[in-house]
C-alpha cells in the first residue's frame, strides 16, 4: 500500500475479472462470458467508412445515434435511453444516481445473495448499505423474498450470473408492484440467450422505477468496444445524465458510437448469432449431463456446472487450465462446488467436453 492513498482506496476490495490469458497464448477461453464469434460484418463497414478527421472533435455527449438506434428496436423515444462505456459503467453511475449512502439512510440496496460481483463492490465504494437475499433450492430467485423487506432500491441480474437462472416478466412486475418508491434496476446483460427471449424494457412505459440496463459486450460480441446503455423513464434517465456530467460529460468516442450503431441495426446477424449459442448450449448441458454434472437450467451464455463426486470443482478447473482451457472457478462458500462454464463454439465446446470427459475417466479410475 502507498502512503499516498486515502482511506477509501486503502479499505477498497476491487472485482476480480476472469483471467486474461498471455499475449501470444493459446487458449480455448470459457472463463469470460465473451461471444465466440465475430461482430456484425456492419462493425467492419461502419469502421471502414469513419472518417478519422472526426477524431479531432468531441463526440455527442448523449450518444444520440446510439439512443436512437435502441429506441427504434424497442419502440422507445431516444430519451428514455442512456449510454456509457460498457454496461459497467452505467451500473455504476445508476448506484451513485439511484440509491442513498450511509448516514442519509438506515435502508439497504437488495441483491441476490449470489450475483455479479461487482454488485457488492459498488455498495462498497459509494457507502450503500447492502442486504443480499438468499436464493431458494436450486439457485432460484423468487420474488415474494423481495416484497415486504424495507429498501432504497433493488439490483436483480435476469438472467442471474453466476447462476445462470432468468426469472419471468411477471417476477418482475410483482418486485416492481410491492417496491413503487425504490428503483428497481434489471441487469440484462444475458438477457438475449433466454428462451424464449424476454425483456423488462417493455415494462418502461408502465413503471417509472424501472431501469433496464444492457451491454453490447454479451450477444454483440463487442467486449473490447465497452457500450452499455440504460433504458428507463426521461425522469431517471435525466438524473443519470446529471451524474455523468459530473464526472466524465463525454463517456463514448465517436468511432465507439458508429459501431455500437451499425451492430444494433443488424439484427439479422445478431438473432443468428444468438441461436447458434443457445444450439450449442443444448449441446453443451446435454454433453455434461451424460458425463454426470448438474446444473440449473441456463438461460445465459454460461452454464453453472456442478461436476460429479469423483473430482472436485477446483481440481477441474486447475487441470482444464494446465490443458489450455479456461473456465471461472468462483472460490466463494455456496459456490465452491461448481464451475461457470461460457458457451464457445460448437468446435470449442466438443474439444472442452473431450478434455472434461477424460479427466472424469482418470478420477474415476483412482
């Protein structure tokens, strides 16, 4: 630790993101939840056509193009939609918009006990007082735990990671019916691979405490580009764009822009794109399954695997890694026991399957 640090940066506890490999290594990588195949063709068209002397100018603040691109798709106004870098970010400034520190407060933030990590770490770094809610039997969130429990606001991944679990339309309307005076944020970076695909975001027009919050990194294969955006009432979209001017008032570069654009108007290979994942997740579920794994159902690009009782969910996840094949292995009491296993191609996922089959053969055999 520096002498230069504050308190806050010296009493901080960061999230851990999924393991980069080397540069120059090879690796099937299942760790990340990354899109194994290409952007749109329209990204490449979009970047080829850029003029570069546009560089030397600021972008749109808003990301008008952006907003107006997602309004259009989900028969929205442009001013129920914000923008920022990665769907991070957006999270981050909803917690510093939306929810109450310490001290203002005695009221909690409510997330599942087992959620996207950095949920706990933003509660952390902005003083919220949080409360997690335990998931019933089978990884399961069920809305009842989330009426009638005083709150300043509610955070719910659908579908849920690390779990993989996505609860219903009608779920969400229950938490969003008992909790008129909280902002109820849905988290839905995993939302495309459910199936059949539902979204919260038709929901807006009715619940003006409802924010809906998306990436571009999941089903757009756009990781490296860091879009996310928000879609919610003009009122909660307004305070979000006051706290981004008062902290960074030109969040998304103006090449950023026209890609995000160009990949959010071609649907047709977005929706291709999606299918061939969900194909090769039957598959996957299915593979696992005969070789004696467990898992819930998945409505996410990952699966949430439990391996048989001949060998331990850590020493898979050390020998895959010895092999070349990274998956996320959460060392996190409740979820020890299980591996989150991303959906690579069909190619990928039968030579991960090979590997996994043969370690099971060796414990077996010990």
């Amino acid at each position: 630790m520096s002498k230069f640090w504050n308190s806050k940066i010296r009493d901080a506890s960061p999230y851990v993101a999924g393991e980069q490999p080397r540069p120059g290594q090879r690796v099937i990588k299942l760790n990340t939840n990354e899109n194994p195949y290409r952007p749109s063709p329209d990204c490449s068209e979009a970047i080829r056509d850029f003029d570069i002397g546009q560089l030397r100018l600021y972008p749109n603040t808003d990301s008008i193009s952006v907003c107006e691109a997602v309004a259009e798709l989900e028969g929205l106004a442009p001013g129920n939609v914000f923008v920022g870098n990665g769907s991070d970010e957006v999270l981050a400034l909803c917690f510093q918009t939306f929810f109450e520190k310490k001290g203002l407060t005695d009221l909690p933030v409510l997330t599942p006990e087992f959620s996207y990590s950095f949920y706990p770490v933003f509660e952390d770094f902005y003083d919220i007082n949080p409360k997690m809610i335990p998931l019933r039997e089978g990884l399961r969130l069920e809305p009842e735990d989330y009426i009638g429990v005083p709150n300043c606001g509610i955070v719910i991944a659908n579908p849920n990671a690390p779990t993989s679990r996505a609860v219903t339309l009608d779920s969400i309307k229950k938490i969003l019916d008992a909790n008129p005076d909280s902002v109820v944020i849905i988290d839905e970076a995993y939302a495309y691979f459910m199936e059949p695909y539902e979204t919260a975001a038709s929901l807006v027009p009715d619940y003006p405490n409802l924010v809906v919050v998306r990436t571009l990194s999941k089903s757009y294969s756009l990781a490296g580009l860091r879009v996310g955006y928000a879609i919610a009432s003009e009122e909660l979209i307004e305070g979000l764009t006051r706290c981004r001017d008062s902290f960074n008032s030109y969040p998304v570069g103006r090449l950023e822009q026209a890609i995000a654009v160009a990949a959010i108007r071609d649907q047709d290979y977005h929706k291709w794109c999606r299918a061939e994942i969900i194909k090769t997740r039957a598959y996957t579920v299915e593979a696992l399954e005969a070789l004696g794994f467990d898992m819930p159902e998945s409505s996410a690009n990952f699966v949430f695997a439990r391996p048989p009782k001949c060998i331990s969910a850590e020493k898979l996840y050390q020998n895959l890694k010895a092999k070349g094949i990274l998956v996320r292995y959460f060392k996190t009491e409740g979820l020890s026991d299980r591996l989150r296993i991303t959906i690579g191609t069909r190619e990928q996922m039968e030579q991960f399957i090979e590997e996994v089959k043969q370690e099971v053969d060796d414990a077996e055999n010990i």
